[in-house]
C-alpha cells in the first residue's frame, strides 16, 4: 500500500500519472494491476481509474469528478450540472459529458456517462473538488436547447421553478454564443413564465426579441399533432398552458 495514500489524493488518475508516481513505466504497470487485484482501485474507463475507500468499497470521489476526468475538456453539463446546482426533483443515473473530443458511453459503478458535444466554449467554471461544470446560466441555454433529448419538458420546467435567481447578461452572452434564432424564441418564451422567480428584466426579453426574424417555429417536433396555441411575440407555437405540465404531468421525452 505504498502509493495508496497518493492515490487517494488524486482521486481519478491515468497510467501516466502513477508512472509519474513510481519513477518507472513497467513499475506503473504492475503497480495498477495489483491494486486492481487487490480492490484498492477501479477501472473507469481505459487509461482511468479511481481510487476506492476501503472501508466501504466506493469510489472515493464522485460521478461528477470522474465525469470531469473522462477527457482533458470533459465538464458536466445538462440535467446533471442541474442535479450539481440541486435544481432537479429527479436523481437521473445518465450523467451527461460535454467534451471537445468524443468519447463512447460507457457504464461504471451502476451509472451511464454519455457524451454530449460541446457546442460553446463559455461558461465553464472548476470547482475546488476538481468538478468542472457550466454554470448556471449556461447550464438553462444548454438545457432548453436539448430538452427533447435530455430530460424532457416537465422536467425542464420544474428544475427553473426550483432556481432563486439567474443573471441575465450571462443569458444572453450564451445565447449569442450560440447564434440560433430559434433559441432565441424558445428561451425567451420559457423564461418569460419564470421572470419574477429568475428576477429577469424586460431588457432581456426585447433583446431576445431582437434576434427574431419571421420564422414562426414550434416549441418541440410533434407538438403541431397536438393542442399549441400560437404566441405572436415570440412567434412561436407552444402548449395551452406551459406550466400546467408541472402539476399535470406528460409531455416527456425521456
């Protein structure tokens, strides 16, 4: 047990990390063998590994922390920087990955971690523990872009209601960094049910407003086979009553 006080330091480590350690790369070999035979550690993924507690097996570090370690670009991003922020009713055991470079996804101690491409490279911060996660601005834009792929509507939905707060210049940096006239629309709309809650100005409501061209698009594919009612401000197609799916249910895309 000579380096596993190390180790548990690290938390998450590469190969060349404990070659580092060691001074020797067949040394690293051997010694990551061994402690894997021994239960000291666990296979992440190829060429990662954690360190396990031995009093209760389990990974010394959390999902959130390896997920951040899966590539040198690697930040949690979607509902799960959502369950980071405490914002979800749901626990998911999907934990979504932003990363430059693509991964497959894989499955480790009972959770999936699933790639998702990063499409903008603003509004990534490091936590002390070494988590790297979107803020919380940049966590909503991304969220609201991807709802019918990652958790769905209702979800999206409950998660603003459950947020104190959310800074508008940041909103709207995000949004320019992303360039879409329809993320305009649908952000604009959503958000717009929460401006008391999210203490959101009319400012950034008419500079969304500015983005908007004729196009008129719905809220999600499949909603025009559905009862939608046209909002001629955001000219856009959406649900009767948005935030009746949070007491109702349905909607869901996951």
């Amino acid at each position: 047990m000579k380096y596993y006080e190390q180790l548990l330091e690290k938390g998450c480590f590469t190969w060349n990390d404990v070659t580092e350690m060691v001074g020797n790369r067949n040394s690293a070999s051997d010694l990551i063998q061994n402690y894997l035979k021994k239960g000291y550690i666990q296979s992440v993924k190829r060429n990662l590994y954690v360190a396990i507690n031995l009093a209760d097996s389990e990974p010394v570090v959390n999902r959130y922390v390896i997920a951040s370690n899966l590539t040198e670009s690697a930040y949690i991003s979607h509902h799960t920087a959502l369950e980071y922020y405490g914002c979800t009713n749901q626990v998911f055991y999907d934990v979504y990955v932003s990363s430059d470079t693509k991964f497959n996804t894989f499955e480790f101690n009972g959770l999936t971690y699933r790639y998702q491409m990063s499409r903008i490279n603003d509004g990534i911060v490091k936590k002390p523990d070494g988590t790297r996660v979107t803020d919380l601005e940049r966590t909503v834009i991304d969220s609201i872009n991807d709802f019918e792929k990652i958790g769905g509507l209702e979800e999206l939905l409950r998660s603003l209601e459950m947020m104190p707060y959310a800074d508008e210049t940041k909103l709207l940096c995000y949004l320019k960094s992303y360039g879409k006239q329809i993320l305009f629309q649908k952000t604009g709309y959503i958000l717009e049910h929460f401006k008391d809650s999210l203490k959101i100005t009319d400012t950034f409501f008419k500079a969304c407003e500015a983005e908007i061209s004729k196009s008129v698009r719905y809220l999600y594919h499949g909603l025009e086979k559905e009862k939608s009612i046209y909002n001629k401000k955001w000219r856009l197609f959406g649900p009767e009553q948005l935030l009746a799916l949070i007491s109702e249910g349905g909607n869901e895309f996951v």
